[in-house]
C-alpha cells in the first residue's frame, strides 16, 4: 500500500487500518480538508529523531561559537519578578 491520506473521521473510524498502513508509508490525517498529522512507524519515527539529535549543534559547539573578542554583552533592562516571600 502506498501513503494515504485519510480525514480524521475515516483514520477514526479506520484505526486498526490506519496502523497497519502506517507500517508500510506514513499515512496523513486531514483535518478540515488540510493535512493535520502524519502516521509513519515506530522505526522511521526513531530514525527521524536520531538524524534530528546529529544535527544538534552540541553545548561544546555553541559555547566555542561565542564571540572570542572579550567585548561586553549588553545587559536586558527587566523587571525584578515578584517571589512572594
């Protein structure tokens, strides 16, 4: 089977079927004529996240990002917060 897209009525009324198409193409749930969300398996949905985590810039690589030049950074004007004390 290939992707499909489904209304939120029929995925609702469809689950079981829904999920089993889902194991083979993610399958998009419309809401209102627009696409709402995408279905897709447990293993493409994990294989998205680890390619999200790779891109991550990591703290090390911010921090190293930070401008070398000992210039000041200028303070936020804010209000103190109230701590109910």
């Amino acid at each position: 089977m290939t992707k499909r897209v489904w209304s939120v009525q029929d995925a609702k009324n469809r689950f079981s079927e829904v999920v089993h198409a889902a194991q083979r193409a993610p399958q998009t749930v419309t809401r209102h004529g627009k696409p709402a969300v995408v279905i897709l398996n447990a293993a493409e949905f994990e294989r998205l996240q680890e390619l999200q985590r790779a891109r991550a810039p990591s703290l090390t690589d911010l921090l190293l990002e930070m401008p070398q030049d000992d210039g000041e950074f200028p303070r936020a004007r804010v209000a103190d917060r109230d701590i109910g004390l």
